[in-house]
C-alpha cells in the first residue's frame, strides 16, 4: 500500500490534510516536532493506520529513513514570524533538509504549502523564504504540486478567530491605513482537499488556493462584526505604529504575539490578493454564520500553540 506522510498533522493544516487520508482509507505517516502530545488533535487522529515519526532535522539519515516507502509528502512545515525560539531562516533551512531527505528516500510527489505572491527579492522574510523553497523544490527532480493560501479559516484557526475575539470585545476596531488591501480567505478543509488532489496528480503544478469571497481588511472586519455582533462596529484608521502597541499591549495580556510589523507591511502590500479563479468552494460568511455563536469566545495563541509542540 501507498503511504502518505504529513508533517504536522496534529497541528493545524495537516491535521485536516491526514484526517482526509485516513478516511479515504490511506496509510498515514506523520512526522512531527510533538510524537507524545496528547490532547484533542492527537486524539481525532490517533489509531492504526496512523504512524508517528519525529521531525528530527538534527539527523539527516533519520529524518531520510522516517521517509522510507513514502509515496506522497504533504509539507505544511513552517514559521508564522521569527521569534527567540524560532525564525524564518531556520524554517528554510529545515524545509530544504527535509526536500533532501525525500529525495534520498524516493518520495515520488511533495504537495508544498507556501504563500501567494512569493518573491525571492521580496524584504519580508516570509515570502522570501517561501520563493527559496519554491525555487528549491522546483529544481529537485521530485514531482511537485505547490499550493500558495492567502487566509486560512476554520475551527482552530488564528487570524479569523483573533479578529473575532476583538470585536466581541473592543467597542472599536482599528484597521492599518486605509484597510482597502485584499484578502482571500480559503477553508481549510477545502484546501487539504486541493492538497490531496495535488498528491495525486501526474502534473508540476502551482496553485493560488484561494477562497470564492475577496475582501478588503476593512470589509472583512465590518462583515464580520455583523454577523458575530449582529451590528455594525466603528472601523477606524490608525497608524502602523499605534496598531503595533495596540497589539503588544494585547500581547501582554494574552501571553502571545498579536501581530508583527512584517504582517502589517504584508498586508498593506496587497500580497494576501491573487487576480485569479477561486479553487476553494466554501463561503468564509457561510462558515462564519455557522459558527458564530462559538468563533472567537477565546483567544487562540501562536505561541501557546507552538508550546505545546
């Protein structure tokens, strides 16, 4: 039997990429930073079918030998900013260790999660670093799909529950500048589904996985407001460097980092926004009023997360 190995799947994305495959009756490895957690994503996951290596980027011969037999690599593998304990840099470098070690175990296919608008040239280290691996992956001779998300939502997710959480909250929501830059949020359960078929595909291909609704930041806060609060909420316009105190301040509180001056020029830079057809199919308002009674009643932390691993 084919096996398919996800890294991070008791993390975010890869949990719904693995839980996808297990159900389609796929053997299942995952190789992760956290082989003993314990908890709700290792229990909707845990069984059989489901083996259970480290992501040992410290040994290359192990982290090629956890790739034995592996048909399909699905890499949702990365960094969200750098910190004390963790930076882009050292993502890149563990990627490139792992395309390595695929490529001496014969990993057939890699389904690759980057970014929209990746730039090699690009002063913000996260899309920089993405194009590297892109560009490394690329010029591997392994079959690739590449699957560039702007916005992930869905239960667990960070960004749309964080917004959330703020405006049952805050009696005002600030936006950086003119918040008329562009987002285009993708379901995640819609993108594990465009990274399955990308494992199975014959093709090189690279995809904008995107989701049906774009949105300005501004528009996205207000639609939000309005269906979590059933009303509308003052939207105003606030520096870059109000919104990063604001943030930190924030920060204190919840024990985490809120937003980064990195994120902000991302976003003002309209790099979250692709001129192309939808390939996610679920409607970010359809979800939200679904889910509104329970989306940001807490707050989700990326550094708590990133603990627990």
């Amino acid at each position: 039997m084919e096996i398919h190995a996800v890294t991070g799947a008791f993390g975010y994305s890869g949990r719904y990429i693995a839980r996808r495959l297990l159900r389609a009756g796929k053997t299942v490895r995952t190789l992760t930073n956290s082989p003993d957690r314990t908890g709700e994503y290792h229990a909707q996951l845990q069984g059989e079918q489901l083996q259970v290596f480290p992501l040992s980027f410290d040994n290359p011969k192990r982290l090629a030998e956890s790739l034995q037999d592996v048909s399909v690599l699905y890499n949702t593998y990365w960094v969200r900013f750098n910190h004390r304990n963790f930076k882009h840099s050292i993502a890149v470098e563990n990627t490139l260790k792992l395309f390595e070690a695929a490529k001496k175990a014969g990993v057939k296919k890699i389904v690759h999660t980057s970014i929209t608008n990746p730039q090699l040239d690009s002063p913000l280290e996260y899309f920089s670093g993405k194009a590297t691996l892109e560009k490394a992956l690329t010029e591997s001779g392994i079959a690739y799909t590449i699957l560039r998300p702007t916005v992930l939502f869905g239960e667990e997710d960070i960004l749309i529950n964080n917004i959330a959480w703020m405006l049952c909250r805050f009696p005002v929501f600030g936006v950086f500048g003119d918040g008329q830059y562009k987002l285009q949020p993708i379901y995640v359960d819609d993108f594990a589904t465009l990274a399955i078929q990308g494992g199975t595909s014959l093709e090189n291909e690279i995809i904008n996985a995107i989701g049906p609704e774009t949105f300005s930041y501004r528009e996205l806060v207000a639609t939000m407001a309005q269906i979590i609060r059933g009303k509308t909420l003052p939207i105003v316009s606030i520096p870059d460097s109000l919104g990063l105190i604001i943030g930190k301040i924030i920060g204190l509180v919840t024990g985490d980092v809120v937003i980064t001056k990195a994120e902000i020029e991302g976003l003002k830079s309209n790099l979250l926004y692709v001129d192309t057809p939808p390939t996610g199919t679920t409607r970010l308002t359809d979800w939200l009023q679904e889910h509104r009674h329970t989306v940001g009643t807490r707050y989700a932390s990326e550094l708590s997360r990133r603990k627990r691993q």
